[in-house]
C-alpha cells in the first residue's frame, strides 16, 4: 500500500439533542490511500453516512461534535482546522457526490452554470474558459450531445443525467479524494451499473481515491479495493474486498452477506380464480399548449395492457423509472382515473364512482413504497390499523376493534404492547409492516405492493419478503408486486410482466423471464440487477 | 392452554395504556416550557385573564354578598329593587349612604375590595375629575366631601381610587380591570372565529385544488382588497355600534389571514403518500381532511395565532380611540388612551392605557414567540 492520503484515527461523533447526547460514530480509524477505491458499508443508522460527513467537516455543528479523533488528509488534520481553511478544501481537494441527485442541484441553475461556478470559484477561470472546460466535463461523464445540455435546468434531464452532472461538479477541479455518500441509491438498476462504470474508470483516469458509502453489497463487490464493515457506529472488519466476501470473519459481516431475499415462490395452482383483471388498460395523461389550452398529445402512461391477477398468486412488474408500473398500479386499484376495463371477482368496476368503490376498498388494499410517508406521524400504531376498520366494520365496538389489532399485529410480527407508539419510534423494517398490518387488517383479497422493500436495508427486505410469502400463502392473497428490484421480484413472483413506456416488453412465469429472457431490454435489467453489468448503449435510458 | 395465555397476554397488553399526551405533544410542551419568557408569560397572562374573568367580585359598585332582615342577598347576581330597603327606585344604589345605612342596621355587606363598577360615577372626588390617585391626597383632603370627613365609614380603602378617576370621575383602575377583559375576548372571539372560517376555507382550496383554488383565491384577493378599517366607520356610522357588530365586521376580513398558511399546508400535504394511504382505506374526504391534514395544518395556524389575537386587540383599541369602536360608557383601553390625549394634566389616564396594553400585548407575543419554538421541529435547546 502507498502513502495513505486520508487517515481517519479514533474518531467518534456525538449529537446532543434535548440535553441527551448519542454517540453515532464511536471510536472508528481507516485509512484510504492515493487511488484506493475503500467501502464503508453498513445499514441505515450504522454512522457510515456521519462518518463520512465528518471528512468535511459538514454536521449540524454545534449539536453535533467530535469527542475524540483526527482526520488527517495529506498530512494535516482536518478537524483541527477553522471555517475558512476548511472552504479551501472543501469542493477542492476532496469532493462530495449525494445519494439525492434532484436536490443536490439548484433548480434555478443551468447544468452551464452550476459547473461553471465551481471552475470560476476555485480556478478564476474566465466565462470562455469556463465554459470550454464544462464542455470537456459533460463529455467526460458520459452525457451525450453536451453541447446541447448546457443550457438545461435540472428537472429537465433523467435522475442518472443529474448524477451525471453532479460527478462533473465534483471532477471540475481534480479532487485527489471524492466522497461518494450512496450515490446510486435514488437510481433504476440499468442507470446504476452505468453511473458505477464511469466512477470506475474516472478514478482510474485521474488517479483519484474514492470514500464509496452504500448498503448494497452487490456494488461494494464490483467497485472496493478495501471494505469496512460498519454497525452501530463501529468498524467491525476491515479487509481487501475479496477476502471480506470469501471469507467473513465478523458475524455481522456474514449476517450482511447471507441477507439476500432468498427462496421462491411456491408453484402456482393453475386452477385459482382471478381476482382482479384489466383488459386494454389506458392511462394518458393530456399535454396542453398554446392559449386555449388544447390537447394536442398525450403521455401515454400506460398504453393499452392486459392484467390479470390470481388468488394465492403473485404478478411481478418490472421496469425502469418512468415505464408506467405505479401508474399501472394505480389505475387497477381505481386510484386514478383510467379506460378500459377492470373486473374485481365479477364486478366490472372501472364505471365505479368514489363513492361506490368505498366497499370495495375493503378487499384491495396498498402498500406503499416509504414506510416514512405511508403511516401518519401524529396517529399511534393502533389508529393507524383501525382506521380503515372503523370504516368497513363500524359494527364493532373498541375492545373488539383493539383484539383485531392485536391480533394483526401479532400475525406480521410485531410486539403487540407497541401499538401506542408513534411510527416515528420503529425502525423501517417495523413501519413497513404497520403498513402491512394495516391492510391485512381487512382481510382482502388483492394487495398491491408498490416497491415495499426498496426503501428498506438488505436484511430487512429479505425479512419482509418472507413476510409477505407467509401471509399470502396463508391468506390466499392475490400480489400485484411492482418493483425495480429483480432480485426480489424473483424471490416472490409466480408471473413476471416487464415494462417500458407504457407497454409490456414481455411477459411470463418467473423462471422463463429470468432463465430465459427474450427482449435486449429484459436482459439488460437482469443484467443489471444481479452483476451490475452496462448494457450497449440506447437498450436501456441514461 | 394456549387460549389461556394468549388472554393472558391481551390482558396484560391492555395495561399499557397510552399516555395522557402524545410524545410528540410532550416534546413540544417541553420546548415551550424551556422558552423560560414565554412560559412565565402564559401564566401572568393566564392568572390576569381568570382574574378579570371575576372581574364583578373585584371591581363592583354592588357588594358580593349582603344579608338583610335574616336574608341572604347576592347583589352581584340579581338585581334587587330599592323599595327592599325601603327606598323607590327601581335598581338599588349600594353606595347611597342611606340605604348603607338601613343595611348595616339590619345586617351586614362584604363588599368586593374595589368598591367601583366600569361606569360608577364617583361624586366624592376631592376634586373636579379628573382626580389625582387616592394616595397622593392626604386623608383630610381625600375625605373631604363625605359628610364626616375623615370618621365617616366611606373613608376606607375599598373607596379609595388606586390609579385616579378619568374626566367623568369614573374609577380607572376598574376601567382597566373591565377593559382588559373585554379586550383579550374580543381578540379571543375574534381570532377563535376567524381561524374556524380560515382553516376551513384554507382547508377546501388546499385540498381540492383546480378550480376551486383558483376561483376562491381570485374572489379572496378582490376581498381583501376592501379597506377594512374605512368600511368600519361607515358601517359605525349606520349601524350602533355594539361588541358583537364590531366583532361581525372585522371578522369579514380577519379570516383571510389564515387562508394562505392552510392552502399552502393541505396543498402540500395532500400527496402525502399517508393520505393516499387512507384514500385507498376508503376513507372519506372530510376525514382525510379532519384527521390527517389538520394536524399539518394546525402548527402553522398555531404559530400565527398569538399574533393574530394581538392584531385584533389593537385594531379595537384604535377603533375605541378614534371614538368609532365600543358604544359611549363602555369599559374600553382605547377609550382611556383618548381621555389621556385630551387630558394631559391628567398624566395617569394615559400611563395607565399605555401599561396595560403594552403589558398585555407582550405577554401575548412572548407566548406567541415560546409557541412557534414549541412547534419547530429543528429548534434545539442547550
């Protein structure tokens, strides 16, 4: 190992809140050396993201503070140094990429001058140079026709050109250290693989070091020369990536490794009753220009599918952002407007008013996506659930209601005595299945899960989708499993519909899709999924 | 045996009650109560308002209680005809020496310790209204005009005008006992009032959105383009002016003020994916709007309403002072800051206007300052 350019020695932080202080980081030391790519992985609440904030010197200071520790970029500590020292570094010799690439970018600035500002800043480049320079930039990170770009606004380009943009940001002043905080996390799996490439290569290019935080150890595997494993604000193992993976020595480390959604789902009964099927579902969203405001396009959401969800059963849909797999989701659980037809048991409810479709509720309920935004922060866990039981089964009185309660609660795995607890106490794993809870709690027949374990850590996702296994298989339930995430998606669908634009590439069983997909844009998404793999360019969006 | 311990369990569970207020209120009451300023002054304001809630027991041209010939009188709750006490007009004069007289010879009166309504004229003034402080005579002087001088039985205390009389000889410090009581519920009135109408206006635009936005922010934007306060002296010079048309008038406008923060809340917060969550429950608008989006909308509403109720407070007292505001002989603050426009050598008419409002228009604003602490999520005390 060379020289090491940042050395992280016994550094701990702590946040003071309400006169209580909590230790997040505690004691951690790792070193990153002059083009080292090094890993901190962990899940949420494990101090990684801290950690690395830290570097920088941006915490909420003065809630937050070092109680111990140095960090010591070439030679000198980075801690021991004051505001305006700090600035020079800052966005200079070491640079920073988030997981958030929409508000990591001012809105209200072009992609020219976003880039051109740090090069004016640090450099005192002139407006001519600047710009030439942001051109090479834009080029170097892969976005095509750059020329073209610059005068863009942010909302104006795809999530992973954002990310682009923002890895241009930070390359504009040849950082020797760039800190990349999940920076793939917020992104489809196709636009991952591409955005880990060109981190790959850049550093490469530059001979640059690389801090990579994530939890997904899929793209620690592919891009780490070092991993450090963290939880609950320590470093439990370090070691070259390759010996971590073959060999864990830490129980934590293998916990992680051994937390893949695993299984599948059991053989289909060819002869179960369809709950809920669409026939030619259309969902069209009009463009209106010009003064009057006439229609003169649509975007064609979802454009003509055919559905069909049976009891017992899962239906996978897959796709990148933007193909229309929430949309189509919504449409079927009447959520919003829609054509075509859409029969729940043998009710044709596609005319059904919002009035009428309130009975039905009862036997089609959501999970949502953020288990943080689905539960209401102000209602406890218990009125959470009864809510929808107040609705459908006003006949019950609150001693009963509490029993069912407790009951669902008991069935998705949860201690019982928390249900005065506000959703703002449990963790991810523990609100998504409130959120569970909530819609079992009605006993229904079809259930539509929107991306439930994306928003969750590795082991907890493995933990929800067995969750979800048992309870369909208990309950006969009919899934309607919409996620980008193939590998859960394998772990418990029967049938797997895969979209793009609003249409259905392909469809089939689970084991055909998987074993033996048809479509370049299929294979480009299991691609992606399971190896982290690039596609040819223009099979996938960038 | 199974069925048996899990009873036992839901028994047990059933113990843990939830807590008198939600965590999140807690931690709210506690930031509140760390603003040291804001929570002194909620009590000052507090124990001030109950007190002028009484304001009858304390300040009182009738006593409390009297008993006469073996019978207990309330004089303070009923009014009782003179010819009780063997007098002929309709309501009894208390003070009137002779009827004390006839009282004391056949019972007994407690007297509440202020012995002044609002509008009691006093006609023992030692001299023309209006009169110094009490205490800044000597006891002849102050005494001068009852008919035993300094042994007569009036010359006490409860007769005593602590801050002075105003230009009718009327007692001031019982003026500010009354006027600050019809203040702080004219302003609670007031701001109770508009934040109902405001909320629930605020409420259906947020949540419904397009056209009914949009046609309701056009119509508020025409309305609160009306000046208020020239309207007000138009509609005074039609109508009498009363508490309640007063309070009607402003209330046409004052509503507004809540509209923007609650739009702009429930907006916000109707894509909430909580709030899909319980439209896909099937619950119904009103619900969604009462239970879910409320509670958002609240804390913005909370932390303007302090300053909304000082608003009020003052918009009455300029009202009162310009002579357009609460009928003649009303107890009223700005009724006294004109007295003390007109009467300079009267200093104490308008020291003691400006005291009490400026007192009780920043007790409101530090309680209004420790409530939008209490409702900051960021806000961290060390």
């Amino acid at each position: 190992m060379s020289q090491s350019l940042l050395s992280v020695r016994d550094l701990s932080v702590a946040f003071s809140q309400g006169g209580r202080d909590s230790v997040a980081v505690d004691h951690i030391s790792f070193d990153v050396a002059r083009g080292e790519t090094v890993a901190l992985v962990g899940e949420s609440g494990s101090g990684k993201s801290v950690s690395a904030l830290s570097v920088l010197k941006l915490l909420p200071y003065p809630s937050a503070s070092h109680p111990s520790g140095q960090i010591i970029f070439n030679g000198e500590d980075l801690l021991a140094k004051n505001e305006r020292e700090l600035r020079k570094v800052r966005g200079n010799k070491i640079t920073m990429i988030f997981q958030e690439p929409m508000t990591s970018l001012n809105p209200l600035h072009t992609i020219e001058q976003q880039i051109g500002e740090i090069l004016k800043l640090h450099r005192g480049m002139s407006d001519t140079a600047a710009r030439a320079r942001t051109l090479e930039l834009l080029h170097e990170v892969g976005i095509r026709e750059p020329e073209k770009r610059l005068g863009a606004y942010p909302h104006q380009m795809s999530g992973g050109q954002r990310q682009r943009v923002m890895i241009a940001m930070s390359l504009a002043n040849e950082p020797e250290l760039l800190i990349a905080d999940e920076p793939t996390t917020a992104l489809d799996v196709t636009v991952q693989a591409q955005i880990l490439e060109l981190l790959a290569g850049l550093k490469k290019k530059n001979n640059m070091s690389m801090l990579f935080i994530t939890h997904d150890l899929g793209i620690v595997r592919r891009i780490a020369d070092r991993v450090c494993v963290m939880t609950k604000g320590k470093i439990v193992e370090t070691g070259p990536t390759r010996e971590i993976f073959a060999n864990p020595q830490h129980e934590y480390t293998r916990h992680l490794l051994a937390a893949e959604p695993k299984g599948r789902a059991p053989n289909p009964d060819p002869d179960a009753e369809t709950v809920l099927s669409g026939q030619d579902i259309k969902v069209w969203f009009p463009i209106k220009a010009g003064f009057f405001r006439k229609t003169v396009d649509h975007v064609k959401a979802v454009d003509g599918i055919d559905i069909e969800v049976k009891a017992g059963q899962t239906l996978g849909i897959v796709g990148e952002s933007g193909s229309g797999k929430t949309t189509l989701g919504l449409a079927l659980s009447r959520m919003i407007s829609s054509e075509g037809r859409i029969h729940l048991g043998d009710k044709e409810i596609d005319g059904f008013t919002f009035k009428q479709m309130r009975p039905l509720r009862r036997e089609m309920q959501i999970v949502f996506q953020d288990p943080f935004g689905s539960l209401s922060p102000r209602m406890s866990v218990s009125e959470i659930i009864e809510e929808g039981l107040k609705i459908h089964q006003p006949q019950l009185d609150h001693d009963q209601r509490d029993a069912i309660v407790v009951d669902v609660l008991q069935e998705v795995g949860l201690d019982s005595a928390t249900r005065f607890r506000y959703p703002h106490e449990f963790s991810g794993g523990q609100r998504q299945r409130i959120a569970i809870a909530r819609a079992m709690v009605l006993k229904p027949r079809f259930v539509m899960l929107d991306e439930p374990t994306s928003a969750l850590d590795m082991s907890v996702q493995a933990q929800v989708v067995d969750l979800l296994r048992d309870l369909q298989a208990k309950h006969r339930l009919a899934y309607l499993f919409i996620s980008h995430d193939l590998k859960v998606v394998r772990a418990l669908s029967n049938h797997v519909i895969v979209m793009r634009n609003g249409k259905v590439v392909e469809h089939g069983p689970v084991e055909q899709i998987f074993e033996n997909p048809q479509t370049d844009y299929t294979k480009a998404l299991i691609a992606a999924a399971f190896d982290i793999a690039t596609a040819p360019e223009g099979v996938v969006s960038q | 045996m199974s069925e048996i311990v899990t009873k036992t369990t839901v028994e047990t569970v059933r113990q843990t009650k939830r807590p008198f207020l939600s965590p999140l209120n807690q931690r709210r009451w506690e930031n509140f109560k760390a603003n040291r300023r804001g929570y002194w002054s909620l009590w000052i304001f507090l124990v001030l308002f109950v007190l002028s809630l009484f304001a009858e027991f304390i300040a009182n041209d009738k006593p409390v209680l009297a008993s006469y010939k073996g019978e207990i009188l309330f004089p303070v709750l009923v009014d009782y005809p003179e010819e009780k006490f063997g007098g002929f007009l309709a309501i009894t004069d208390y003070r009137d020496p002779v009827i004390q007289e006839e009282i004391d010879a056949n019972g007994w009166t407690i007297w509440p310790p202020i012995r002044y309504s609002y509008r009691t004229v006093n006609n023992d003034i030692p001299e023309a209204a209006p009169a110094k402080p009490s205490w800044l005579y000597d006891a002849e002087t102050r005494c001068s005009r009852y008919y035993e001088g300094v042994d007569d039985p009036n010359c006490i205390k409860g007769n005593w005008n602590w801050l002075g009389t105003d230009d009718q000889a009327r007692d001031v410090l019982a003026r500010v006992i009354y006027g600050f009581r019809i203040s702080v519920l004219f302003g609670l009135t007031l701001t109770i009032a508009s934040a109902v109408i405001g909320v629930s206006a605020g409420a259906v635009q947020g949540y419904f959105g397009g056209w009914t936005d949009l046609i309701f922010q056009r119509v508020i934007e025409i309305w609160s383009s009306i000046p208020v306060l020239y309207l007000i002296l138009i509609i005074a010079a039609v109508l009498p002016p009363g508490f309640f048309i007063l309070l009607g008038i402003m209330l046409l406008f004052s509503w507004v003020a809540f509209v923007g923060v609650v739009r702009a809340e429930f907006l916000r917060a109707r894509n909430f994916e909580y709030v899909n969550a319980a439209r896909a429950l099937g619950v119904s608008n009103r619900t969604i709007m009462f239970r879910h989006l409320l509670p958002n909308a609240m804390v913005a509403t909370l932390t303007f309403l302090p300053f909304i109720l000082n608003g009020s407070i003052t918009t009455l007292t300029s009202l009162d002072f310009l002579g357009f505001g609460l009928p003649p002989g009303s107890a009223s603050l700005g009724e006294m800051l004109r007295q003390g426009q007109r009467n300079l050598n009267a200093p104490w008419l308008g020291i003691t206007g400006f005291l009490t409002l400026s007192i009780m228009l920043s007790l409101l604003i530090f309680i209004g300052e420790a409530t939008r602490d209490a409702f900051d999520p960021r806000k961290t005390f060390r």
